[in-house]
C-alpha cells in the first residue's frame, strides 16, 4: 500500500532546483518584457499617490491639530497652501483633503491601468504556454506518447497550466506591486525616524526564516499533489474511455473504489498542506503583530521622552503600519503561490524539457514525388530499447542537490502510484529485451500489393510502423525509392502515405470533415466521388443530414463498417502513394466486407500498397504474401506458390471456407 515512489524529477537533474525553476518562469515571460515595462511605469505612477494620504493624516495632525509642524509637513503646507496664497485652518483642511481625494483617484486610474496590463500578460503567457505543450506534445514520437499516461498529460497541459495562471494573473502582479510597495514604505518609514522602523522591522526576520522552513516543507507536498491530480485525470480518462467495458463487467463499484483511491491521494496531499500553511501563517501573522507592538511601543517612548518623534508621525507610521504588516501576509500568500506554481511549473518543464527521441536528421530532405518503391532491408527491432530511449534522461545541464523529501510520496492504491514516465528511466528496461523483429528483408516495388500474413503478434503491424518511422529500426534500414527514411524529413515522408487501421478513427465532426481531413481545400465534388469510391455514398446519402452528419466520438454513431468505409473514403481523397493497410476488414461483419473489399480494390489501383490480414479475400488480392512467424521471414512468393509451398499458408486459405479452422491457424 504504502510506497516511496522515485518521482521523475530525479532523472531530470535540471529540474530539481526550485529557484531554477521559478527563474526559468520569469524568463518565459521575456518576449512580454515591453508590456510588463508598461505595466511596472504605471504602476510606479501609482506608487506615491497611494503612498499620500498617510503625509495628509500626518499634516493634519501636526500642522493644524496640534501646530506644530514638522520637516515633511512644512514641505506639505508650502503645496497645500498654494505657496501662502491660501491661509486659514479651514482652508488648509480643505485644500489638504483636495489634494488627498485627487491623488487617490491618480493612484486608482494608474493602478487600474497596471493592473489590466498586467493580467493581459499573464493571460497572453498562458496561452503561449498551454500551445507550446500542445505542440510539443504532436511533435513527439509515437513510442514516446504510448509511455504516458493520457489522462496525465492532459492534467499537466490543463490543471498544471492553470495553477500557473493564478501564479502570473496575482503573482506577478502582487510580487512586483506589494514588494515595490514594501520597499518603498521601508524607504519613507526609516526616513521619518529610523529608530521606528527598525523597531516595526525587526519581528521580520523571524518571518523570513520562518518561510525558509515552509517552503522546505511544503514543495514536495505541493509536487506531490500536482502528480496526484495527474493521476485523477488519468482514472477519469481511463475510465471514460473504457465505460463500455466497466458496463459490461459490472466492475462500476471497484472503479469507483479506484476513482476514490486517486482522489484520496490527492486529498491526503492537500491536507498536508493545509497542515503545513496552518502551522506557518499563526506564527507568521503573529510576528506581523508583533510590528504593531513594537511600532506603538518604541514611538510612543520617543514622543513622551521627547525624543524627537510626533504624535502625527506616530499617525503616519500607523496609516503604514498594514503596508508593512500586510505584506507579509501577502508575502505567505505569494510565496504559498509560487511554489504551487514551481510545482506545476516543473510538471511542465517536463514535457516541454522531453528529449526529442525520433528528430529529422540534420540533412534530412524533403521528398515531393516517390515511386513507391519501399524496402526493409535485414531489419532488427524491438519495441523496448529503442536507441533513443536510452538517451532521454541525458541532460546536460545539472544544478544543486536532489531534495531527497521528493521521494516520499505514498497513495492509497500502489496501482495508481504515477511512475511520472516522462522521463522514461533507462532502469525500467530489462537489459535483454527479445527482438520484435529479427533480420527482416523485404522488397516492395512500385505499384506492388504486398501482403503480410502469420500468426497474431507476429510482428505485421510492427513492420507498418517502421515504413511509417513512428520507430526506427535497432539495426538494418528502411527506404523509400532508395533513401534511408531517417534521412527524409518526417511530414514529408509520411505525406505520401494512407493508413486504414482495422479501428478507424474518426473525429467528432461531420462526416464531411473526417473525409477530408487528409485534404482539406477539397471540393465536395471530390468528397462525394470518393465516398463513391469508398462505398460510402450510399448510406451517406441516406443520412437525414447526409454529409453533413456529425459522428460522434470517435465515431460512435456510426457501424464500424461505414466508419471503416469512410476512412477509406478519407484515404481516397488524400491520394497518397502509398497504401498501408492494417487489418482493414477485421471488425466489420461479412456482408460489409465485401463493400469495402471492393473499395479497396479500387483505392489499391495504382498504389503502392503494403497491407496484413488475417482474411485470405483480401491475401488474395496481393502481387506477393510474405509470411511472417515470431519476427522473421519464413516464407515469401505469390499467394499461389505459397499455397503449394507453405503447410501454414494453404491452412490459412483454407479457412476461408472453414472459418472455424482459423481459430487454429491465428
Ligand atoms: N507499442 C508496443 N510496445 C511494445 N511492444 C509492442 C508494441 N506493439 C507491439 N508490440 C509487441 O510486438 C510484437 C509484434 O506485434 P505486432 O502488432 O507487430 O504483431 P502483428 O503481427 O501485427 O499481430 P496481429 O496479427 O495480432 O495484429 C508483439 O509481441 C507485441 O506484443
Ligand atoms: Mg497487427
């Protein structure tokens, strides 16, 4: 049950310091340095006409109440006196508060101002952020996208983003307002008498290194609660996409147990720190107060000893007196802010930091007209230790030490502690991983039907990924019209390739849409001969909204057979070179198989296609069967000669008529 989990910032040595996380924050905010410039003026206007009305409580007092004025209060008649042109306590007053009631509305316009400004930005820094991870994430490799957990990333590109959007909206706001602020209020206070100040100063210095001690105890909290919320999402997600198979084995309670269990883990976190924040703010509150004491203690001592302090400059520390106390209430606040914001933050850098596992060769080129001639040449692979895994924890920068506290995280159910995958841990790997793929040599030429055929896992579809290059080979290569796909950049490469998958997926737009999602300038000319073509035109057509239908979620609403034949439809219109088909009439029932058999055959017309089945109809179709057995080749020639040659090839035929032999044969 209980467990210490080794998060992944110890594989990530750069992302372990939280000062270097909270500077790599600001820096992001760089490309909006002018606007924050603007922000910070304004704000600056604003500064001494919020700071006036304590020198207005000040002058008051000691200029016209008691009479005598003091060295700043003296300066203050000159301006509220218009230079002597105005005499009279009455008139002072007035003027006084005129003076008062106008700076303030100064001090709300510009203050105002800064503040839009400043909320701009952070919204602006949000949004860049959340596109960058998104984009980061579509650049990534397919290997590296099935280690993570998609609920996981979904939290750390919305919940982690979030958190950081109340750290730039208020933080940044409040730090650079509240601590300008401070400093300038230290700055007049010790001015009017030093002596004062320091004694309203000194309590903290017990805040500080009280804060010190929070923060120690509360980052791994608050990075625990952050990968606790990841693991929310990821139940949520699962479970969501699952629901179908909760339903049918009546597993709704333990999923809900489950569920519970994840959100228990993120409770208990939030609890802790919430403990946390209960013991530092009293203490940190308290010695707020203490200023108070202090300030009154010390400044009454100098007016009753005559020590050179006024009753009015004891009004004004007083009308300061939140402006230092209140920052340090702030200041908890803040500081409580930034390090959810270095937790989240780190959560981020993760993904953003990733190393690129599948990049375009520095050299690689663009390849705009293929033949189609593709070819796998004495090809090892395996899926576990693909070169570039090994590299992925390799960073160059290190800073500081690893806070071992990071390591203490423990949840209800040890099946939903995050193993924070994204920086894949190169321990994970078993050192001998078996092969996927075993010195696999196959020769494609243009316009050929080449079909894969053998047992389930085999390793079909393993060799559709390499063609493909979602992977790269351990050793041997793959090549299209003669060049090393590593050496072909990655959207051009793929842009001259269709696949139909035996689940197709759609997206939860028109029907339109998802046809021409490969081509979307298409006309609906176009559109409607490829459904043709697909087979697809006619129940299309039937559709009270026809085109214009909408098909659910992944295509729920819709049999698998239309979904199947209106990704072929899709795979018409991008016209590719190249057809890769990968069971493409498994889950469809007979009477639909033959349509999209027949769309097939019209789409494999002309093309290059490379396609695995376990149904002899479509083994048939190709130029040459390769049989393919626990990775390797074992037999290779045209569906005829392997049906004399091959025992397990005329089994498999055969059971086309027999379908009850297939069971045997897969
Ligand atoms: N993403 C992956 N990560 C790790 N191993 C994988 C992955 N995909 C496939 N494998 C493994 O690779 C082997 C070959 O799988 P592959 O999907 O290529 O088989 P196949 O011949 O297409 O099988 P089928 O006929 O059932 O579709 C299997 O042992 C499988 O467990
Ligand atoms: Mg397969």
């Amino acid at each position: 049950m209980d467990g210490m989990k080794m998060d992944s910032m110890s594989t990530m040595p750069h992302l372990v310091s939280s000062t270097g996380i909270f500077k790599r924050l600001l820096s992001l905010l760089r490309p909006q340095a002018r606007k924050i410039a603007l922000g910070l003026i304004l704000l600056f206007i604003s500064m001494p006409a919020e700071l006036f009305p304590a020198f207005v409580w000040m002058y008051v007092t000691d200029a016209l109440i008691v009479g005598k004025p003091t060295a700043p209060s003296l300066f203050l008649g000159q301006w509220f006196s218009f230079g002597g042109r105005i005499n009279g306590w009455p008139a002072l007053l007035v003027s006084a508060l005129a003076f008062m009631l106008v700076l303030y509305l100064m001090y709300e316009l510009f203050s105002t101002l800064s503040r839009n400004v400043m909320e701009r930005v952070a919204q602006r820094f949000i949004l860049e952020l959340r596109n960058r991870v998104y984009r980061k994430l579509q650049s990534q490799s397919l290997a590296y996208l099935q280690r993570q957990k998609t609920g996981d990333l979904m939290s750390r590109a919305m919940g982690d983003v979030d958190e950081l959007q109340s750290f730039t909206v208020n933080g940044i706001d409040v730090i650079i307002g509240e601590g300008i602020m401070w400093f300038v209020t230290v700055a007049v206070v010790m001015a009017l008498d030093w002596r004062v100040a320091t004694a309203s100063l000194a309590p903290l210095v017990v805040v500080y290194l009280l804060l010190k001690v929070f923060n120690r105890r509360v980052a791994p909290i608050y990075k625990a609660a952050r990968d606790r919320a990841g693991d929310v999402s990821t139940r949520l997600q699962e479970n969501l996409a699952g629901v179908t198979v909760i339903k049918i084995f009546g597993r709704e309670k333990q999923e809900a147990a489950r569920f519970r269990a994840a959100t228990s883990g993120y409770y208990d976190q939030q609890i802790k720190a919430i403990n946390a924040r209960s013991l530092f703010f009293p203490f940190s509150r308290a010695a707020g107060f203490l200023t108070n004491v202090s300030m009154l203690g010390v400044g009454a001592y100098l007016i009753l000893t005559n020590g050179g302090f006024t009753v009015g400059k004891l009004l004004m520390f007083r009308a300061y007196w939140w402006r230092l106390f209140g920052p340090i209430q702030t200041l908890a606040r803040v500081n409580d802010m930034v390090q959810r914001a270095i937790a989240a933050a780190r959560r981020i850098f993760e993904v953003l930091d990733a190393h690129d596992e599948m990049p375009d060769a520095a050299d690689a080129r663009r390849v705009d007209e293929v033949r189609g001639d593709l070819e796998l040449c004495d090809v090892t692979f395996n899926y576990g230790n693909e070169p570039q895994r090994a590299q992925s924890t390799q960073r160059e920068e290190s800073d500081s030490t690893a806070p071992s506290s990071n390591n203490v995280v423990a949840t209800a159910d040890s099946h939903l502690r995050s193993t924070s995958s994204l920086s894949a841990s190169v321990s994970s790997v078993p050192s001998v991983v078996p092969n996927v793929l075993d010195n696999v040599s196959i020769q494609i030429s243009p316009g050929q039907t080449v079909a894969l055929c053998g047992p389930s896992g085999g390793g079909k579809s393993t060799i559709l990924n390499l063609l493909l290059r979602f992977y790269d080979p351990v050793s041997g290569s793959v090549t299209l019209d003669g060049i090393d796909v590593r050496q072909i950049q990655r959207d051009s490469l793929r842009s001259h390739f269709a696949l139909v998958q035996q689940e197709s997926f759609l997206f939860n737009e028109s029907i339109l849409d998802n046809i021409r999602y490969g081509h979307p300038q298409a006309t609906m000319d176009q559109v409607v001969a490829a459904a043709h073509a697909a087979n697809a035109h006619g129940f299309i057509s039937a559709l009270p909204n026809g085109y214009a239908t909408f098909v659910g979620e992944r295509g729920v609403r819709l049999s698998g057979g239309q979904k199947q034949r209106i990704s072929i439809a899709r795979a018409f219109l991008a016209n590719p070179s190249i057809l890769l088909l990968d069971e493409p009439t498994s889950s469809v029932e007979p009477d639909s198989e033959a349509a999209i058999i027949a769309a097939l055959d019209r789409l494999m017309t002309g093309r290059t296609t490379v396609l695995t089945s376990h149904r002899p109809s479509l083994i048939n179709q190709a130029d040459v069967v390769y049989v393919i057995e626990g990775g390797r080749v074992i037999d290779s020639g045209s569906p005829n000669e392997l049906r004399q040659r091959s025992e397990w090839f005329s089994r498999f035929m055969k059971s086309a008529e027999q379908p009850q032999e297939a069971e045997a044969v897969n």
